[in-house]
C-alpha cells in the first residue's frame, strides 16, 4: 500500500498476543480482552485468551459523567485522558496477575477510549478520552488508540468500526450473514457472500437493552430482564408499540447510527409516564418487542437472502428477545457469535485487539461503503513503548 | 533498543523533507518548517527548506481563548482538536504553493499542537489540541503528534523539549555551550563538551519578550520593541528592578517552566500601575534589564566555564537585549544560532520537524536530566497516512 504497510518486520510471521480495551457510551463498565492472532493464508485468526470485566473507579465515573453533561474546564478533561490510561493499564496488570499471563508477551494494545464526543455530521469530530502515549509508557508496551478519527477526518461517520471484524468471522461462502450486536444499542452488519461484490452495510438499527433495562430498573430495581422473564409475562400495548415504531430514526436512510441523545432515561420516563396504567410487564414486553421489530425490520430492508442471524452482546442473553428475533425471521437461523468462535461477551474488546492488530499490520480497518468515507484508511494513533 | 526501532526501513539511508509545526502559547501564528533530515555518521543534519508563519483564523483563536479561560462542553475541545488540524494542512499546502515544493515528496509531519493545558506536577498531565490523525489522512503523510504525554507519564515535566536539538546543532567538542531561547519566556540549555559525561540541564529561566512586548503595546501601541531602541533610551528604575528579582520563580530549584500564570498581562498592568510616575522607556529598560539579568543569572548558577551563548527566538532581535546579555557575561561569546546553521525565527518549528524523525527513527528525545523522568522515550504518537 505504502512504505509504512509492512512496518513492522516479522510481525505477521508468528502469533502476536493482543489486548482489546473496549468502554462503552453507557459507562457500564472496562471489557478487556487477551487475544492471540495471527495472520494465515491472508486471514486473521484470533482466539481469546482471557477475558475481564471492571468496574469503573466511582471518582473517574463521576467526572466522566460531567464533562459528558455540563461544560468544564479543559484541565479535567486533561486529567481524564490521561489517568484513564492509568486506570487501562491496572486492568492489564490485574488481568494478567489472575490469568498467570506475563505481561512482557504482550505484543501490542488496542484501546477504543471513552467516547465523550461523537458527531461525524454536524461538527464533523469524535472525540475519546484515553491517551495512547499514556498508557504505551508505563506498561513499555506499544498502544493503538483514537480509532474513529481518521474516518471522520474522511467524510465517515467514523461509526460502526466492527464490521470488518464481522467480515472476517461471521461471513460465509454462500450465504449472506447478518451480525447482529445488541448492547444499549443494537447494531447489524450485513455480510454478502465472501467473494461477492455487493457491498456491506451495517448501521444501528435502534435502541437494544437500554429500554428493557431502564425499565427493569425502574420497577424492579433490577438492572437487566434476566433471560427476558418480565416480557414473557406480559402482553404487547399495541397504542405504545404503534408510538415507539414511529420514531423518526427507523426511516432515517443509511449511514446512521444512535445513543442515549434518543434513546435514553428520558425517553424511558416518557414511557413509564405515559402508558402508567399498564403493568411493568406489558410495558417491558412492549420495548422487548420493538428492539425485535427494528432489528428485522433493518434486516428485511438491507438484505435480499439472509443466511444466518449471528448474535453477540448482552441482548443475547435475553431468551425472549432471541425467540422473537427467530419468529419475526422464521426464514433465517439464529445463533450467538460462540458457533463461530467468538465470545459474545468478549466481543467487542476482542473487536479493538483486531483492530490493533491491522493498524500495526498496516492493514486499513474502515468499510466506506458502511461509515461513507472518501476512502479506506489505516486506523488509530501508533504509540511506540 | 526493541523491535519498533527500525519500524521504518530505508528511512535513515536517504534524505527526509520533515514539516515541524509549532503554535506557541502566545497564539501569535502558527510556524511551518520544511526541514530537509539526513542522519550521517551518526548524527542528524538538518537543512531549512521553507518557513513560514501563518495568522491563527480569528474564530479559531477565540475558540482556543474561550477553552483556555473558562469552563466549555467537552463538543467545542473535540472541535478544535480535529479543526485545527485542517488549518494546518492548509499551512502545509500553503507553504507548498509558495515555495513550489511537491507535496508528495513529503516524508512526515511533526506537530507540537496547541497547548491548552500543561501540569505536569499537580495533575500529571498535558493536553494539545490538534488531531494527528485528522491531519495525517486529510494530507496522506504521516504525523507526529503529542509530544509532552510520554515524558509526562514517566514522571516528568515533559518540557522543555528543545535541549536534544541543542544537543544535536550548539554542542562543541571543548566549551559548555549555552543554548537561549527568548520567546514569550526565556529558556536555557547548557550544552557540556560532546563527550562529557555531565548531563545536560535545561529550565525557562523567566519572561522572555512577554513582558517587553505588553509594555510597548499599552504605551506606543506596537507590539515589540523594535531593535531595542526604547529601552535603550530609558533608565533602570532600581526599585522595580528589586521588585521584579524578588519574584519566587528566580529561585525555585530545577526542574523549572513558567508561563503566562505567573508572567502575563495581569503581571504587565500590576507593573505599569504601580510605577506609573516613571517614563515609559524606563519601565521598559526596566523589564529588559529583568530578562538579561534571569538568563545569566541562572547561566552563571548552572555552568561552570560557559564557551558561548547561542541565541534564538524573537527576543534576538532586540539589539539592546543582546548588549546586555554580552556585558553581563563579558567571558562569554554570544552569538546568534545562525552562526550554528540554525534559522533563529525557524527554530522551534525546525525542532518540531527534528523531534519527528527522531520518532520515525526510533529514537528517544526527552533527557531525564532535564524533564525529571524515570527513562528515555520514543515521544509522541504515530498517525500513518
């Protein structure tokens, strides 16, 4: 491609142990992931080595929580971009400590950050907090970091970055795959035939457990629908359900993507006040029903001959949920993301230790028939330990 | 050192053409430097191509004043750091136009960005604006970018960054050479014989022109004081020139850096107020006899037998300044970088393109002697094209 693709010598000739820190808008918590790639016959194959769960420490949330509501000065957001990396690198440590990992393996890092800013259209920037330098020199450990900018600075929406990686593990020869993520939001990739010519697409489609769970919380102070229990017991409001399905998004034409700027407490409360006379419920089955309904919906309009729905994220463990994604697409087969080898959990860490590991293979990761930049790109800021 | 030293091969068999960036706190203009690199011998030659210095665009520099002083959403950071990368690249191509020079021809760009935060001691941090990514894609050459994080995280002070190029440009073989930089503020390096094992030691030493030039402006309304002329025409008032010594800065211990929190425009108007029965010229060869005594000063303090005092930077134009300097030192030679090959209003633009082949190069570029941190690094993250 250029003078810098093989930059870095004897690096495709073996395994690279990577770690993928992926931290989500909903703040929930620091997913990181120990994956071993490697590049064969032009494919990546990546296995997950360990996998963790933090909490964040509650100071660093709260500030997070501030420079996301109400303007602040520049030197707490200075202060966070640095000590995130701090707060990465204890979780590396920890994980390798429980996992008898040692960490001098590692060969590279890839961090998404935490998004305090995204709005490719109107501003044309994205912003993550989470400094590469920070974090590549004190653990001595090369870091990729800031992924989305650089197709922003393209004309994309520099969102979803995942369907490469959906490329490379969920696509078939014959068939075209859907992958569909379901975390606060829910996501779909498109996957044609592996040697076809028709061009991916993925977008989000619309909100995937923000509803359900914001709802669980209100009336039973419980975070989740565990196995989607609550939905199974109630009755679809059919006023509600015509409301929900008439937001705007749903028409919106592609590249689009969602958050909690839409879909978040506020709208819950709406609901929760305005259909008050229902039970929780009818009203948990209602959103249940429309996080099914947007999915297939988006599925039905992007796709001729889908072959297989390949699920991954929390929404997976909702069994309700599943059930009707299955019936609303009777035609199609249903399965997590572990048929094909991928940690549903896991995946969207692993996701950024691919992702890494491309950048530092010289390998560009965008799709600008998804995201709608000018041109493929190498992602992410290299920091040299 | 590891196996990212050599990331780029042939890189050091052949000239680079290096673009450096510099945009200093005083928002007065953005510097671009196309700086021809070599490394021979073991040693790096550098050769000004072009210069040139560009006005800030007014809503960007309001901007950056609004972010610098007051609380501000988080949307406006993200902004400028992606905006002003493109009014780099507009810089770049500028410069291009006007010096004929092909664009392609272009090795990489090393960009100090806008300092919007630097606190190395209370907070452990530093923040620049402007997005290496955004520029890297945008102009398809590589970047440099955010050179303070890495010795920050190492526990340093992550400046001053500019004594490995006078290492690399003043050092001699025999004498301790004295690198000046009179900007808005003043810095030293003092720069042992090449092979001594001394370390080298680097500080700000106190305002440079800062305060020179806000003087000028409120009683003549220009901007500086053109060859020295006021204050060549004005008489020391002795007891501001005590007041002014008495300042805590003067003797706090290495390592050392000021800025415009401690001498500003609030400094400037304290001064004009209080000695507002004097002359204007005597106020200002008040303040310049401030500058030439704290830089020999701390050169007396820090160097035993000094050779000679290499100067740069806007404060080399004023002649009077220099006199002083030289008749505060009459053992020392005092001459001006160009006498060293060095472009003296390029300088830190030039160090910027310097500081980046280092980094394509492997090579670390702090000196923990001078910034306080545990190691050498590799400084500054990576963008490929």
């Amino acid at each position: 491609m250029n003078r810098f693709t093989n930059l870095l010598s004897n690096w495709n000739n073996k395994p690279q142990y990577i770690v993928g820190i992926m931290t989500g808008t909903s703040l929930d918590g620091i997913d990181t992931a120990l994956c071993r790639l490697q590049t064969i016959d032009n494919s990546i194959t990546i296995e997950l080595c360990h996998f963790m769960c933090s909490e964040y420490p509650t100071t660093m949330k709260e500030n997070i929580v501030t420079l996301l509501n109400e303007p602040a000065p520049i030197s707490m957001y200075s202060h966070i971009h640095h000590e995130l990396s701090r707060v990465y690198a204890q979780c590396i440590r920890d994980l390798c400590t429980k996992s008898k990992y040692d960490m001098n393996s590692i060969s590279a890092i890839g961090i998404h950050g935490q998004t305090l800013w995204h709005d490719p259209r109107q501003k044309n920037c994205t912003l993550q907090a989470g400094n590469g330098e920070v974090l590549a020199k004190i653990l001595s450990i090369p870091v990729v970091s800031d992924f989305r900018s650089a197709d922003v600075a393209l004309g994309g929406t520099g969102a979803p970055l995942v369907p490469i990686f959906d490329k490379e593990y969920f696509s078939s020869d014959t068939d075209t795959n859907i992958a569909i993520n379901i975390g606060g939001m829910a996501n779909i990739t498109v996957l044609p035939p592996r040697d076809s010519q028709t061009p991916i697409v993925a977008c989000d489609t619309g909100p995937g457990n923000v509803l359900i769970d914001a709802l669980c919380m209100k009336y039973y102070n419980i975070p989740f629908d565990n196995n989607g229990e609550y939905a199974r017991n109630g009755f679809i409001i059919h006023e509600m359900l015509q409301e929900l399905k008439s937001h705007l998004f749903y028409r919106t034409p592609l590249p689009k993507s969602t958050g909690r700027e839409f879909f978040g407490q506020d709208y819950a409360d709406y609901l929760c006040k305005t259909y008050a006379n229902y039970p929780p419920n009818d009203l948990i089955r209602t959103v249940t029903e429309l996080t099914a309904w947007h999915i297939t919906d988006h599925i039905a309009r992007l796709s001729n001959n889908p072959g297989t729905m390949i699920v991954a994220g929390g929404g997976k463990h909702n069994l309700f949920l599943m059930k009707r994604l299955k019936e609303n697409m009777p035609q199609l087969s249903l399965c997590s993301s572990e048929s094909f080898g991928i940690n549903s959990d896991a995946k969207e860490a692993m996701c950024f230790a691919y992702l890494c590991y491309r950048t530092l293979s010289g390998l560009p990761s965008n799709i600008p028939s998804v995201t709608g930049a000018s041109r493929e790109a190498i992602l992410g800021s290299i920091s040299l330990p």
